[in-house]
C-alpha cells in the first residue's frame, strides 16, 4: 500500500505555513531521496559496491572515532 501524505490546510492557516508543513513530511517520509534512488536503472554489481563502500566509510568513522583502534 502506497502513502500519500497529505495536509489539511486551516481556514485561519497562511498557505507558506502549510506548503513548510507539506514539504517536512515529504522529508520526513524520505520520498524525495527514494524518488532520486529510483529514478534511473542501476546495476547489481553497482549497487553491492556503494553498499560495500558505504560499509567501509561507516567503519573508517567508528574507528577514528574511538581512538584508531589502539588499546591502552
């Protein structure tokens, strides 16, 4: 089932205020990012590298973070 996220706009409400509101939920949904994911073909084996890398930034980060991996 697809959601589709709605707002129901106040009689008392400014349109920008509801057009801000729309907009963050639109975020918050990750609709946007999801959109630019699938907007065009991309291979397996493409896709198992950016898992792979982002695997091995997430890593690098962890490990500088607390202390390069050294022991005291």
């Amino acid at each position: 089932m697809i959601s589709i996220p709605a707002i129901i706009v106040g009689e008392d409400e400014a349109l920008d205020r509801a057009i801000k509101r729309f907009k963050r939920m639109v975020e918050k949904e990750g609709i946007i990012r999801e959109w630019k994911r699938r907007e065009f073909y991309e291979k397996p084996s493409t896709i198992r590298n950016r898992k792979k890398k982002a695997l091995e930034r997430k890593r690098l980060r962890k490990v500088r973070r607390f202390g390069h991996g050294k022991r005291f």
